[in-house]
C-alpha cells in the first residue's frame, strides 16, 4: 500500500508553529497580545511539539539576554520567570591538548556579568503556558514529517504519529494542518 492512497484527516489553523521552543512561543505570545491590544480578531494559532511535553528535547542551560524580554513579557512575569542563578563571574580559557591556560581578560563581547542563567526546558514551559493562556492551542507528541506544499509556498506540514516511523506508517492515516 503507498503512503498516497492513505485517508487522512486535515485541521486548518491559520497559523501553525512546529516545534514548541523559545521561537514558536514567543511568536505566539505576541501575536496573540498584539491582537489584544489593537482588539483584532485572534488568529486561531496551533503550536505542535515532537517531544511528549514542552521543553522534554530542549537539553541547554542558557546565559539569558533579558533585552527581547521587555517587548514580550510583562514586568510581573519577567520577575516570575524561572531563573536558576545569575552570573557572578566569568573566565575564558584556552583549552590545549593536556590542560587549560586561562585568559587574564574576559573579551567584552564574551562578558555577560549579572544576566540569569536559565534551564531553557523549563524556561520554555513556562512559557509555554503563557502562550496557552493568551489562547494559543499547543499538542505534544506531534512530530511534523514533510511540508506540505502549495505551488512554491509552504501550506501546512504532515505529522507522523509516534510509532509510524520504520514500517508500521500504513496502520494508521496521518494528519495534515494547514
Ligand atoms: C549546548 C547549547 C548551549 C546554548 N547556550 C545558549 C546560551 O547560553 N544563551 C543563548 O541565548 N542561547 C544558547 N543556545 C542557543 C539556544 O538554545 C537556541 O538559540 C534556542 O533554543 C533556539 O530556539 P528555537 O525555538 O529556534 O529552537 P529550539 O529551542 O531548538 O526548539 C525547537 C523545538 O522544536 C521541536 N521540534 C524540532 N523538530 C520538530 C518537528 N519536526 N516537529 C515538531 N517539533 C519539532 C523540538 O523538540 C524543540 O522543542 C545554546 C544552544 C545549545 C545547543
């Protein structure tokens, strides 16, 4: 049996974000406030994650740069957000085969004294239910396996459902979003 002639069913959304990372959820939080507050019609916005929660396959910690933050986040929410530490000080070394030399300087592009250090898996599912509460619809365990094409533009994505990859994709259709 070919993939072709599977029935599948198709969701129309009118903006679809893959991957539930800092990107896709930023994105849908400010839409969805701009929305708000120039009272436009919400967009229906879907996110979907190949991970079975937000944040499971997001693996770095991350120094933060809080600047993009003060456009996105309310001054309640950035000091709610969940900060491990922030950086008390810093060294650069030069690794070698058998050791390390350290630098007497830290280079100022490299300099990042004071900004919090984050984990960013639980950053983003914090995030996340942000986006959720300003009304974006987010699923789990949705992996997007092709673009779905409309002439020379992107419409939509086909999902692979956990379990179709290596031979069993004929036991169920896929599901499309457009
Ligand atoms: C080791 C390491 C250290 C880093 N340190 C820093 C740092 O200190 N400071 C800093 O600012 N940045 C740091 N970064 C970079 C930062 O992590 C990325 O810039 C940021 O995570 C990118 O966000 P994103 O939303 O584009 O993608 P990601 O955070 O990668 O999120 C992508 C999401 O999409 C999901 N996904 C992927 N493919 C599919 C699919 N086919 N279908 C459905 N879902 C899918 C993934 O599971 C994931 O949840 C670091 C990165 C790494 C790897």
């Amino acid at each position: 049996m070919s993939t072709d002639s599977i029935q599948r069913d198709t969701l129309e959304v009118d903006i679809l974000c893959v991957g539930a990372g800092v990107a896709s959820l930023a994105t849908a939080l400010r839409l969805l406030r701009r929305c708000d507050e120039n009272k436009f019609e919400k967009p229906s916005i879907m996110v979907i994650e190949k991970g079975a929660q937000v944040g499971a396959h997001i693996l770095s910690g991350a120094v933060l740069d809080p600047t993009p933050l003060l456009d996105l986040l309310t001054a309640e929410e950035r000091a709610a957000m969940p900060v491990q530490s922030l950086v008390k000080e810093e060294t650069v070394c030069r690794l070698t085969a058998t050791g390390s030399l350290r630098v007497p300087w830290v280079p100022a592009a490299m300099c990042a004294h004071g900004l919090p250090i984050i984990s960013l898996s639980q950053f983003v599912r914090w995030l996340g239910g942000l986006a959720d509460g300003a009304g974006a619809e987010i699923y789990t365990d949705m992996p997007a396996a092709e673009l779905l094409w409309e002439g020379d533009r992107v419409a939509g994505v086909r999902l692979r459902y956990p379990g179709q990859g290596r031979g069993s994709w004929r036991r169920r259709g896929g599901l499309s979003h457009r």
